[in-house]
C-alpha cells in the first residue's frame, strides 16, 4: 500500500523573531505543496527519493537499523520525521520514500512541509490517524532535532492550514476566518540560513535585553491588532501594522539592502504596506495592495530585482491524495 500527503507552505505575516520569544505572530499557509509518498519495503531500508536527487539519477538509501540525528542534509526532515514516528510507534519495516515540490522554495516553508507531509503520510501507513495536534507536537520535535531552534508556526501552518494566531511551541494554536489577503510575495533572490538569523537575534537579544525586549513586546502588540484588522478585513490598518513590523526587524539587524529595495518600490508603487517574511537576511518580503494597484506593485518588484511568487494563501493544511 502505497499512501501520499501534501503540505502547503507558509508566509508569516507578523510577529517574526518575537514569536520564537514566547510572543504571538500571525501566519497564512501558502498554496506551494510539497508531496510525501510512502510505502512499505520486503527489507530494513529507508530510500529517499527527492526531485533534485531524481534530476542527477540519484536515491538515497541507509539502513532503519541506525537511523539517528544527525542527519544528511538533503533528508534531514524526513529522516527526522521517521525517526521520530517509530520512536512513539514502533515500526521498522523498510521504507520507499518519494519526496515532489517545486525546486525552488523561496524561503516559503519547503522544511517544515515536508516533515508533516511524511509524518501524516507514514502514521496512516502504520495504521495512525492522528490528530491536527499531536502530528503539530510530533512534527515540531522533529523540526527541532534537525533546526535546534524555531517557534513551530511553519509546522502549524502546514498542519492546519489556512491563517492561523499562533504563539510559540503552539502555546496557542487559533485559526482565523477566511478572508482573501490582497498580498504580492517577492522573492529576493538572496537566501540566508534561518538558523543563523535567529542565533544574531538571540546574540543581539543577549547584548541588549533592555533595549530588545521592549521590540518583542511591540511586536506582540502589533500582531494583536494586526489580528483584528485582519477579522476586520480592514487593510489600511494592516498596511500600516506591516510597515511598523518592518521598522522592528530593521531593528533587530536582519533586513537587507536588496529587501529593502523590494520594500520601498512596492510602497512607492502603491503599497499601502510592505515587509520582509520570516527570518530575514533574504528570502521573501510582501505587499499590501489594492486591486488597483497590483500592476504597478508587480511592475515595481521586478524593475527593484525581485521575482513575483504567484501561489495561493490561506492554502488548506495536510490532505491524503489517493494513488
Ligand atoms: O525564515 P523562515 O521563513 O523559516 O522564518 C523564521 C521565522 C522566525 O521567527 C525567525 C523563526 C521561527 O521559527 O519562528
């Protein structure tokens, strides 16, 4: 029997670096799935087939007997999701893993995607069905014996899909009502580890806690207004919150003179807001804009270098697809 999920991505809208620090963000699930398909194998192997590995002719295959972090780079999540799977289940039997998504991730959530959508996959497979929140707590163990660090809101994301008020580990867990976000994503062209941004943070943080915490409080108080422009769908607030947002990250050392560029061409353009996405250094920002606008908004990104990364939010969270 062979069983597949799909996991969307995500795009955190507020409240990044603060949420690693206890405080809410708000994040939306972004329709860039990833697929994980799993069966079962008349040996002990793991094989892992991911598309770039297909691309050179490639599978990766080692023995269940010694699975262990650390883990190769190019598996480590689904490795980590496994481990952890036959860990609290049992299990043992040989594995055919076969991992499929866009090759580029832009930085949206590729990690955390991949990790439920094999620990959803391998669960039901072992005869599981587990609920949106223990495969949130197993994935987000698994995502931290790969990362060491991260607040869980990509994992959240993937699970449950949609918008979601989240606090750090999954303290709170709270989906918001459908409403259609009027966002352009820009992809900055640059990527940075998140890991190492999140150590600067933590370093900064460190340095001067007096003068940060005060940040990651301002942030929580923009997310907890943020949430109800957003139930409000009111925009020109949430611009306004978004540019706010940006002058904390700008704060906290981890926006980037090319992001920058993208930010100032999106708002120059008609943006009623505009900020980098997660943890900085490159990857994403985003814009708020009117439908009048997008035009000019999309024009502007690419005039600055940005590429415009066209998927649906408030995506749905893990589903089964059958063979
Ligand atoms: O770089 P990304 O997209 O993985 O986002 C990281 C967001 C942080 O708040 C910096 C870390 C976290 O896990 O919340």
């Amino acid at each position: 029997m062979r069983i597949t999920a799909s996991a969307p991505g995500k795009l955190l809208l507020l409240g990044d670096h603060a949420v690693v620090y206890d405080r809410p963000c708000l994040v939306t699930a972004v329709d860039i799935r990833y697929t994980v398909s799993i069966e079962t194998r008349q040996d002990t192997l793991l094989t892992i087939s991911t598309p770039q590995m297909r691309d050179k002719g490639q599978l990766y295959s080692r023995s269940l007997e010694d699975l262990a972090a650390p883990f190769p780079q190019e598996t480590a999540f689904v490795e980590a999701a496994v481990a952890r799977i036959f860990a609290q289940f049992g299990g043992g039997a040989g594995l055919e893993i076969v991992t499929d998504g866009p090759q580029i991730s832009y930085g949206l959530g590729s990690s955390s995607a991949v990790t439920v959508a094999t620990a959803a996959a391998l669960t039901r497979l072992l005869g599981h069905d587990l609920k949106p929140r223990q495969l949130f707590d197993l994935c987000y163990r698994a995502v931290l014996d790969v990362q060491g660090t991260g607040s869980g809101f990509d994992v959240a994301a993937a699970v449950y899909g949609g918008t979601l008020y989240f606090v750090s580990g999954g303290q709170v867990i709270e989906p918001l009502s459908q409403f259609d976000l009027p966002l352009i994503i820009g992809y900055s062209g640059e990527k940075v580890g998140t890991v190492n941004l999140v150590r600067s943070v933590a370093d900064l943080f460190e340095r001067y806690p007096n003068l940060v915490d005060p940040l990651f409080n301002l942030s929580q108080r923009v997310v907890e207004k943020g949430r109800i422009a957003l139930l409000n769908s009111d925009w020109a607030q949430f611009g306004d919150y978004m540019n706010i947002h940006q002058g904390i990250l700008e704060s906290l050392g981890v926006n980037t003179e090319r992001l920058s560029r993208l930010i100032y061409a999106a708002r120059d353009a008609g943006a009623s807001g505009a900020k980098l996405s997660g943890a900085g250094g490159g990857d994403c920002m985003f814009a708020l804009v009117d439908q009048h606008a997008e035009e000019s908004v999309k024009a502007a990104l690419i005039r600055a270098g940005g590429q415009i990364v066209d998927y649906a939010l408030h995506a749905q969270g893990v589903y089964f697809i059958q063979d």
